[in-house]
C-alpha cells in the first residue's frame, strides 16, 4: 500500500490498514459518543435512526467518495490542500480562493476541538484519582465541571485552580502537534494504529458493562429500555424538518465530510490505490464506532439510573452534560467505577486527538507544497497559533466564544465546503469524469445508482439544508438574535461574539492573501492547470 503518489514530499500511507484507521480515527471523533445519543435522544430515537440512516445514503456515504475522488486527483498534481485541488479540477482563477474555505474551515475547528478534547484528558486524570468522587448527583457534577471549565455559578463552590483548564489544553495541543510533526505513516498513521484499537476495546468493555447493569432501586428502568428509546421509531416524528435536518448534521459530524481532512488523506495515494473499497470501509468502521457503541453506552446508562425521562432532560441540556456529568455519577455507583471512567474519558481522548491531528493536515501540505517550508517548522508553527487563538476560548468560555466558532465552522461551514465539493467535482469537472477517477485502482465498483445521486439528489440536499439553515440559525445568529448555542443574547458577550466573528473573517483573509502569494511565487497558470507530480520519491 505505500504508495507515493501525491501529497506533499512524496509522503505516503504505510499500510492499507494503517490508512483506513487512520481515515476511520479522523471520522471517529467526540461526536461518536457524545454528540449522537444526545441527537437520538432528542429526536425521537427510531425515528431519528430512520432519517439518520437516509441521511447516511444520500449525503455520508456519497460526500466520502467523492471527498476520496476530489483528494486524490489533487495528489496527483501534488496537491494536499483544497485550494489546490480545486484549481486542478476547475481551471479558472476563482477555483483557488473558492477553496480558501478548506484552509479556514479546519483551523478553526481545529483550535476549539482540542480545547473540548483537552478535557476528556482532564476527566480521565479526575477519574484515575477519583477527584469528583462524592457528587453523586447530576447538580453536583455539573457544578464541579463548571468549575473546571472556570465558570462556575454565583456563589458555588470552586473545585479546581485556574490554571488547570489551561494546562491540559497546553499538554493536549502538544500531543497534536508532536503527532502532526512526525509526518503521514511516522506520526498519524501510527497514533492511529495505537488510538483506534485501544478506543474500541475501551468502547467494547463500557458497552458490555453497561449493557448487563441491573434497575435500580426507585427506578426500574434497565439498560434494554434506552436501546428500545433509540431504536424504537415514532413514525410520527418522520413529518418534522428538524428531525432530519439533525439526522443530516450528525452525518457531517460523524464522517468528517465537509472538513477538508479526508482530502488531505486521499492525497497522499495514487492512480493505483484503492478508493471505492478502503471508503466504505472507513464508514462501516465510524458507524460500527457510532451506533452499535455509542448508541450502547451513554443513554442506556441514563436510563438505568435516571429513567427514560430523565435521560431526555439530560440528554436535551446538552452533549457535554451526558459526557461530563451524568456518565461519572453512573461511575460512582459501579464497581472499579474510577478504572470504568477512565476507560470512558480514555475513549473520547482517542477518539478527539485521531479527529483533530487530522485537521491542521490540509493546512501543513499549503505550507509545504507552495512555500517549500519544513514539516516540523510548519506543525509547531501552526502549532502556536492554536495556542494563542485557543487559550481566547479557555478564557472567554462562558461568553459563547466556543459556540460561535462551532456553529460557523463546524456546522454551518461543513455544509458549504460539501456543497462546494458537489458542484466542483460532479458538475464541473462532470459525472462521466467524477465517476472513472473515482473508480481508477478499485477493487470494487459503486453500484451505478450512486452516480444519479451523487450527481442530482445529493447536492439537491446539501442546498435544502444549507437553504434551511440559513434562514432558520444562520441569520437569527447573524443579527444576533439568538445565540450559536441557541439561547437568548446576553449584551454583555456581544463584544466576545463579535471578536470571534472578525477573527474567522481576519483568517480568511489571510488564507486569500497566503494563496496569491503561492500561485504568484510558482507562477501557475489557472488555465493551464499543473503538471502531474513525479511519483518516484520515497516515503517520508
């Protein structure tokens, strides 16, 4: 499998296991576990699994192809970042700064993941020395982990100092960079290989646990009630946009589609390598990840000790709530409960660091393909800017600093980038061409269905929910309205919000300025396009 054939500096995957845990671990992230029983939860359960798995068909399972198409057909041109790769597929000079948005995207989810991701490292440090041992209840953990996000209620309790948050944010930003610094198959091809098969242990032994909890005492509820919750569809919930809408937003979270990291991957194989096989694989590995283990932990431990209805309270205040609150109170009454927590926060960590190593992935081919810099000077300088900007979301949390870069980067943004992706590849560069890449060096081929679809009903969603969005959060949010987290604006954070905005703005700008330095320095012709990449180097 080490091929050589795009990418930057002739990098390649080691293996093609290592390539598929490594593009399943960019897949698998915080969202897995923690973003999809609060979805289900919320939505009807069987309902939202219906929508989800439609969702699955039309959008996930076509946008990860074609992001496999679109990331190699750049690498063959030597092109790991998405400015690129749409200037090699679209040869027009607004191809380049279109795909700014593939450099923005992913720093900006970049830096407030790492920071929710330092966290899980947190908790599961919490967990080894049972600090939170003793709030039993739901109040009392969402006490102690406001204070450690460093913004506990007036006149509770502080349960940590204040640099605590910051210094697990600094040591977890570390790790990702460290990774990044190492290169493809030096760095991120084996935290993968080491990250994903401990995270499904951990995920399989939590799901065996909770799964044989027995009811308990004024409750009477057991583990098998919250599968039935998830699975057992209301098909009367089928009729409400909001439930689909939901369906298809946990879709780009639980693929990654949208963030411009499977690109950068794909980049790094050949004319020869396998896309058609190694894709679908990369998503039956991220939905075994997300439905049978995600959905097997954190609402049917809800239930067990807090009732059906009181998993819905719970898992409706929030995702971080179900994570951080609810799931070390189950702890707490279990045997080896602080081993059990760690092996849980262990899992998010895991699942959060192979997710975000990957984001800044994009970013470092730009600097290096364009500008000639070094790997390891591009990751620790990429690297510091992290720090900077994420030390802003340590420190503002509680202004919806967080929330507002989530929204537009991480949920709004994701949907524009696919869009994006849609017309570039399936429209410009045309279906008949789209589907032959897409199928050079398969091993399997893609039922003929898929090409209708990717090529009309697909893109026909992605503008409905982009559409939907827009009108319903999106400008709401704009004018301020409401908030990114959707509750009502408080005057006091409207300066935090607005500097929020202007940096994502000032980040853009950038990216249009960097890319006209680089097409200016090599001399490219947008109409002529680039020539093909010597593949005869070695792997770094």
């Amino acid at each position: 499998m080490a091929s050589n054939g795009g990418g930057s500096s002739n990098e390649a995957w080691g293996s093609r296991i290592g390539l598929i845990l490594a593009m399943a671990g960019n897949a698998v992230g915080l969202g897995n576990f923690l973003r999809f029983p609060r979805q289900a939860a919320a939505n009807g359960g069987g309902s939202f699994m219906i929508t989800y798995f439609i969702a699955l068909l039309l959008l996930g399972i076509p946008l990860m192809w074609i992001e496999w198409g679109i990331g190699r057909h750049g690498g063959q041109y030597r092109k790991g970042h998405i400015p690129g790769m749409f200037a090699a597929i679209w040869k027009h000079p607004a191809a380049k700064y279109v795909g700014a948005v593939g450099l923005v995207v992913p720093l900006v989810v970049m830096i407030y993941y790492t920071y929710i991701e330092s966290w899980t490292a947190a908790f599961a440090w919490f967990s080894l020395t049972k600090d939170y041992w003793g709030h039993t209840t739901q109040e009392g953990m969402i006490a102690y982990l406001q204070s450690f996000q460093s913004i506990p209620a007036e006149g509770a309790p502080v349960y940590h100092h204040e640099y605590t948050p910051y210094a697990f944010f600094i040591g977890t930003l570390f790790i990702n960079i460290f990774v990044l610094s190492k290169g493809i198959s030096g760095g991120i091809e084996k935290l993968a290989k080491i990250g994903m098969p401990i995270l499904f242990v951990f995920a399989i032994i939590l799901a065996g646990v909770v799964l044989f909890l027995p009811a308990q005492p004024g409750i009477g509820a057991t583990p098998w009630q919250g599968l039935e919750f998830i699975y057992k569809p209301d098909y009367s919930r089928l009729g409400e946009p909001g439930v689909w809408l939901a369906s298809a937003g946990q879709i780009f979270f639980t693929l990654s589609v949208g963030m411009c990291t499977l690109t950068a991957y794909a980049s790094y194989l050949s004319k020869k390598d396998d896309i058609t096989l190694n894709g679908i694989a990369t998503a039956a590995t991220n939905e075994t990840a997300e439905v049978v283990l995600g959905g097997t932990i954190a609402i049917p431990a809800a239930v067990t000790f807090f009732g059906v209805t009181g998993a819905m309270a719970i898992a409706q205040s929030g995702s971080f709530n179900l994570g951080f609150a609810t799931m070390p109170v189950v702890f707490q009454q279990l045997p080896f409960g602080n081993l059990l927590g760690v092996a849980w926060f262990g899992l998010l960590f895991f699942a959060g660091i192979t997710s975000s190593v990957a984001m800044l992935t994009p970013i470092t081919a730009f600097f290096r393909e364009e500008f000639g810099f070094k790997r390891e000077s591009v990751a620790w300088s990429l690297g510091a800017l992290c720090l900077v900007f994420g030390l802003m979301h340590v420190h503002w949390l509680q202004h919806g600093v967080l929330d507002e870069w989530d929204y537009w980067a991480g949920t709004f943004g994701l949907v524009v980038v696919a869009v994006l992706e849609v017309i570039i590849f399936m429209w410009i560069f045309t279906p008949a061409k789209a589907w032959e890449s897409m199928h050079q060096g398969a091993d399997i081929r893609i039922p003929q269905i898929f090409k209708f679809i990717m090529t009309y009903v697909t893109p026909i969603y992605l503008l409905f929910i982009l559409g939907w969005w827009g009108w319903v959060d999106a400008l709401p949010i704009l004018l301020n309205e409401k908030t990114a987290g959707g509750g009502p604006v408080n005057p006091a954070d409207t300066p935090y919000i607005t500097l929020a905005r202007a940096i994502i703005v000032l980040f853009a700008i950038v990216a249009v300025v960097l890319i006209k330095m680089a097409w200016v320095r090599n001399k490219y012709d947008d109409r002529k396009g680039f020539a093909l990449a010597d593949h005869t180097g070695e792997a770094a």
